[in-house]
C-alpha cells in the first residue's frame, strides 16, 4: 500500500504470558518522526467519523488501542511526491500498528465499532492548526466504504475540501512569512 510522502505505519510488538500482554507503542530511539509534548485518549462508539482535517503545524501519532480505525490519508501539500495521494487503511486493536501524519495530509477517522485511539502531536493545540472540509467531499479522494456516519456539528458543517486546502496553504504561508 501507497502512503502519502512521511506518513508511516509502524508495526508493534506485543510481549504476552498468561496474565496478559503489554505493548510499546512510542519509544523516542524509534526515530518516529515526532516528538510528543502532548497525548490524547478517545472513545469512539460505532459509526462515528471524525474529520476530514489537516494541520499546518503538527504531526499525529496514533495507536488504536480496541476496535478498528479506519485511516483515510489524502495528501494537500503541493510541493510532495505524492501530492493527491488519497488512501485509507485500517487499524486494528488487535494488530497493534502505529501511524504517523506529518503536516498538509488531510486526514480522518472511522470507527466501524466501539474503539479506542490513543494519539500524540508534535505540537499544543492551536487553532490556526485546526481546519477542516466535508468527509465526503469528493477532492479528496477517499473511499470510506460508509455512507451515512455520525458526525460532530464541527464536521457536518464543514466547507469544501478546496476551501481546506486554500486555508492550509494561506495559513502555512502566514507562518513562513512571520504574519500571524
């Protein structure tokens, strides 16, 4: 499977006995591509879909801890690669994979059933880092394979996925050029 430019899935290792298992899922000599100041656990209930978003800033670094996570990647960023590369791949509990997002991959998640993530940024929240379109806005690219998922006000309302990329590209622009 094609993943955009600098998004990685890392395979992880599970140590098992008969009182159960444990997990690594960041360590910093892995040279995963981010270093966390801040991590993130949610609940999801079954077909619920968050996003489509992108940031300018930080990079994710997630883990599905149960359930399944359906990952859609699609890649904004003119200057990469793989610029329009879309993908989705899902993430498994039971597999125990991690996933890194740099800035400029819009991405999202689907929850197929009841699931947990655990996810780090490179960054604190910001909310210029914060820009969103619809997830199913047919730019980006992506088959969910879900038709009618249950969405937060924030993301039933969000604009056009060309909308997203104007605002990412000024936004990053701004921050080049020290104008805020």
């Amino acid at each position: 499977m094609k993943l955009p430019h600098g998004c990685t899935i890392r395979d992880l290792t599970t140590h098992g006995d008969e009182r159960g298992n444990l997990t690594e899922i960041f360590r910093l000599e892995w040279g995963a591509g981010i270093e966390p100041v801040q991590w993130n656990f949610v609940r999801s209930t079954a077909n619920v879909l968050r996003g489509v978003h992108v940031h300018v800033i930080h990079s994710d670094y997630l883990v599905c801890l149960e359930g399944t996570l359906v990952l859609a990647l699609s890649d904004i960023r003119p200057e990469s690669p793989t610029r329009g590369l879309a993908t989705t791949i899902a993430l498994k509990g039971s597999s125990m994979q991690a996933a890194l997002i740099p800035p400029g991959v819009a991405h999202g998640f689907h929850f197929p059933e009841p699931s947990s993530l655990c996810y780090s940024v490179s960054h604190y929240w910001n909310v210029i880092d914060e820009i969103g379109c619809r997830w199913d806005d047919p730019a980006l690219g992506l088959d969910w394979q879900v038709s009618d998922p249950e969405l937060s006000p924030r993301d039933t309302t969000a604009g056009s996925a060309a909308e997203m990329t104007r605002q990412y590209l000024a936004v990053r622009e701004q921050l080049r050029t020290g104008r805020e």
